[in-house]
C-alpha cells in the first residue's frame, strides 16, 4: 500500500503526468458522450420502427439501447437486437466505424500513452528515489556499479555500513533496485544530486569511473561539500594528481596494487618476507617457503618462533588456514608471518637464501598490470621475462617475447620449462583460466599465480592449476574499504582480515593459551595492548585484563565464529 501510495504521489505530483491525466479524462469524456449519444439515437429509431409497425420490432429499454451500443461498438456483434429499417443499418454502420477507431485503436494507445506510461515511470521512480532521508548518515555513496563496487557493497554490508548507489539511467537504476542494490537516482555532474545524496553526513564518496568522469566527480561534489573524504580509482599515474587537484582525499591505483599482489606471491629469487601491513611496531607478513628447508615438516619440527616470529595462517592454493602446531608446509605454501621489523629481518637472514632462482620470472602480457608487476619483481632483484601480443607495448626488446601466450611454442620460447614462476596478467579471465591450464600442462612443477577480475573465477582459477590468484575486484574493494573513517577492520590481504576488539568478559583473566581463542574460533591474537603500547606477538601465559584491546587476524568464517562465540566489542 505504501508503494501505491507512493506512486500515486509521484504520479500526481508532477506537471507532465497531470497534463498526461487531463488529456486521457478529456478523451474518456468525448468516448462516454459518443456512447450515450448513439444510445439515444439508437432508442429513437427503434421506437420508430415500432410505429412503422416493422416485423418482429418491440420496445427497448434505455439499459437495452446501452448495452446494444457497447456491442455494437466492440464489434462483438451477438446479433440479439437488430434494426429492421435501411436507417437503422446505416445508424449500425455508423456504430461499427466509430467503435472501431474509438474503442479498439483510439482508446489503447490513449490509454498506454497517458495512464500506463506514466504509471510505469512513477513505478520505477517510486522505487529508485532522487534523495536520501535527511536522517541518512556515515553512509557510504558510489558512482557506479562493477566488479570492485559489488565487492566493496558485499564487504560494507558485512560489517555493518549503509551505502547507496548513485544512477544516472532510469532503466538502469530501475534494474538494480530489482537486484537488491540500494539506489538513487540522479545526474552525476548535478551538484543537486550529492545535496540530495546527503554527502555532507556521508562516510566517503568513492568514485570509480574513467579517469576523466571521476574528476567531474571530484569537483562537483567538491563545490557542495569540502571535508567528505572522496576517493577515486586511478588508471594512469599521471591522473593521480589531477584526481587530488579536483577534490579527491585518497587516490587508489589499483594496477600498481595489484601488480605489488602478484609479484609478492612469487617465489622466483628468493623467499623473503613481505610485509603487507603495519600496526604500530608489529608488521603482518608473507613468505614463500619453496625450496627453503621448512618444506614437508611441522611448525612444531621448523621451531620458526624461535627466531621471535609467529606464523598465524598458512595459504595452500588460494585456502587460508590457520596456523597449528602440527601444520605440515608444503612447497607451495606461503607462510603469513606477525613480528616486528628486527624479527623479519631474522627470519629473512635464515631462509631467503633458499629460494634463489637464476632462471627469469614469465610475466604474460604488458599491460598496466604486467607492467606494474615487472617494476615490482625488478625492485626485489627479481630477473623476468616479459611475453605481449601486441608489439606496440613493448618497452623492452631484449626482455619481451612478441607472440600469443597461448601458443605452447611462444610458452616453450619464453622459458616455460626452467622457469620457477609464471604470473598471469590479462583482463580477461577466460584468457586466464585457459592460460593456466596451458602452463600447468607445460610444466606440472611451475608456481602459477593468476590475475582475476571478478570474484567468482578465483575457485576455477585454482581449480585450473593457479597456486595463486589475485582478484582485482577484492583488492580495489579492500584497498576502498580499509580507508573507511573509524574502521576497526582492516583487510591484509584476499579475505584476510586484521581487527581491533576489547577483551571479552569470558576470558578475563584468563592467559591466552587457557581461553583457548584459536582453538575455538580460527582467530589469533597477534597483538595485545598494555600500558598504551601494542605487544606484537603476546606470549601464551599473558594474561588477558579487562578493558585491554586485542589485535585478531582470522578469515571471514573465522572472525564469524568469534563474534558468534563471544560477546566481544
């Protein structure tokens, strides 16, 4: 009843639809006179035939001479009342004609035209509203919807944030609506738009159009608004500057993010750590363990703390595991380490020397992304191989192989059999699900990490054969997400989070290895604030006090059951 009412409302409200309703009442009222008119011709001429004493003629009713009328005008014809007289048919004629124009063409297109277009319309806008209540707060507003904004909505709606997604297109707003998307509709060049967007009392804009529509954005939300944070996505560095020239808090380039991701999972050169955030002192860290001497024992046997380091998860193809004990590593599992800078610095000391390759990196395709990985791999000492179809993005000769990665003999060419690594670049998953497979088959024994870019392909990818995969959608809505004003959760990496709860009344007073929190949840403690300082790394026997803040590391599952499992703030 309230959309109706809504509709309604809408339907009224508006100039044009008032216009569209007085025109269909003034037909309805020409129709409605044709018909009582003929109704009173029709009665006249049967009562004369009755006085002309015509065959079988009688008297009729006016309700008679009604519904002879509709009949007749419908061309429905059942041929129960007929005239007698020559003036009678040609008055049926007459009937016939008009009815047809009127009722079955005239009255239609009137109809849909005037009433059911509009209806539609206010329908469509009765559901994607052009303004927000003016309670709406910390919500966060998007420009558009694709792969990164469905990852980010996911990951919003997760943690508990308010969004809504600005559409320019009625249809389109009208679409995903229909899809469970909250939407508004209104023109992004329209400063009207963020006023009734309430960007004043919103978190963040994000905006991740084309490089030029996003500074449009910047600075026509700019004039309405000077201190929400707006951050754009960035696909030529040289737009960076332009971005924070027009408005924009934060600029993400997600090419070079994602380039950083995939060259940090390789293991060609060495198996340093990799540190892929900080808090305070204590730094989160990856490391491959390929052709170091951890493989094919147990965390317990590698006695890794000892050298002050704490291993938190193992990654196994894509699957996050939380550290035990009895936790074998195999050659492809990348270690997530917790410790502070000098305890890194430890462990690269001991292992780093392990996984020295003298054999290039295969990097497939030079594209943003490739590009961004090579600069990566070249900061590590890291040596590569580049192979691109198109020779007009090749930067380096000497380096770059010109030909299709799917060809075996172009793979065979770049070094596919002694090569410790193959990173995977293009924009198209289907490319790259089908280049796995081709890598794979070519060299059972290569690490292969894949680029994706959207979410749902990152199981087939690992199915295909990628060790690891990278999702584009993922990393630019975690990269977003971590920005958030206030946010207790950080993302680390692919559904990985580190976050931020006071000590739950269950296990006060308790020691960490007592409460048992791993056991029971997945989460591990990786820090513990005491004395207003982080304590990366708290050994078991620290006991837990009220009113202290601890620093959890879990996946979604995992952060999930401690919520679940803790009445934890």
């Amino acid at each position: 009843m309230k959309s109706i009412a809504a509709q309604i409302l809408i339907l009224t409200r508006q100039r044009s639809s008032r216009r569209n309703l007085k025109a269909l009442a003034k037909f309805l009222a020409v129709l409605i006179g044709m018909i009582m008119t003929y109704t009173v011709i029709f009665h006249l001429i049967m009562e004369y035939e009755v006085r002309m004493n015509y065959e079988g003629q009688e008297h009729h009713s006016w309700l008679s001479g009604l519904y002879w009328t509709l009949v007749t005008m419908s061309t429905l014809g059942f041929g129960d009342i007929t005239f007698q007289s020559d003036l009678g048919r040609a008055f049926t004629i007459v009937v016939i004609l008009s009815g047809t124009l009127f009722l079955l063409v005239l009255l239609p297109f009137t109809f849909i035209q005037f009433f059911y277009a509009p209806w539609v319309e206010s329908q469509a806008q009765a559901s994607t509203p052009q303004d927000l209540p003016e309670s709406e707060r910390d919500h966060v507003l998007l420009t558009q919807i694709d792969p990164v904004t469905e990852a980010l909505i996911k990951k919003l709606e997760q943690f508990g944030h308010r969004y809504a997604l600005i559409v320019e297109e009625i249809d389109e707003a009208r679409r995903l609506h229909d899809q469970n998307y909250r939407v508004m509709r209104g023109d992004l060049d329209d400063p009207e738009t963020y006023e009734s967007a309430r960007l004043n009392q919103a978190s963040m804009l994000v905006s991740t159009l084309s490089d030029a529509a996003d500074t449009t954005v910047c600075i026509t939300a700019r004039g309405v608004n000077e201190t929400t944070p707006i951050v754009t996505t960035v696909e030529d560095p040289v737009s960076t500057q332009i971005h924070e020239m027009a408005g924009a808090s934060n600029t993400i380039r997600l090419p070079e993010i994602m380039g950083q991701a995939l060259a940090r999972c390789s293991s060609g050169g060495d198996a340093i750590t990799h540190t892929v955030a900080s808090f305070d002192t204590l730094r989160l860290a990856e490391a491959n363990a390929t052709k170091t001497p951890l493989v094919g024992k147990t965390l317990r046997e590698n006695r890794i703390g000892d050298l002050g380091v704490s291993v938190v998860g193992l990654w196994e193809r894509g699957n996050f595991k939380p550290a035990r004990p009895d936790s074998v590593v195999s050659p492809n599992t990348v270690l997530m380490l917790v410790g502070s800078e000098q305890q890194l610095l430890n462990y690269d000391e001991h292992f780093a020397i392990y996984a020295v390759s003298g054999e290039p990196v295969i990097i497939i395709g030079s594209g943003r992304i490739g590009t961004a990985t090579a600069e990566a791999l070249e900061a590590r000492g890291v040596s590569y191989r580049v192979i691109e179809q198109n020779g007009r993005r090749v930067n380096n000769p000497d380096i770059t192989i010109v030909g299709n990665a799917a060809d075996p003999e172009i793979l065979k060419q770049a070094g596919i059999a002694t090569t410790p690594t193959v990173i995977i670049t293009t924009n198209d998953d289907d490319t790259n699900l089908y280049l796995t497979l081709l890598c794979r088959q070519s060299n059972p024994d290569v690490e292969i990490i894949a680029r994706c870019t959207l979410d749902k392909h990152v199981k087939a990818l690992h199915k295909a054969g990628a060790d690891f995969v990278q999702s584009y959608a993922s990393i630019g809505a975690s990269s977003i997400f971590n920005l958030l004003q206030k946010s207790r959760v950080v993302t680390v990496t692919q559904g990985l989070d580190v976050f931020r709860v006071n000590v739950p009344t269950e296990v006060i007073g308790k020691t960490i290895i007592e409460c048992g929190i791993r056991e029971k949840t997945g989460c591990t403690i990786i820090g513990y604030h005491k004395d207003g300082t982080l304590e990366p790394n708290p050994r078991p026997d620290t006991t837990l006090e009220q009113g202290r803040e601890m620093l959890m590391i879990g996946d979604w599952e995992a952060r999930n059951n401690f919520f679940k499992a803790y009445n934890a703030s």
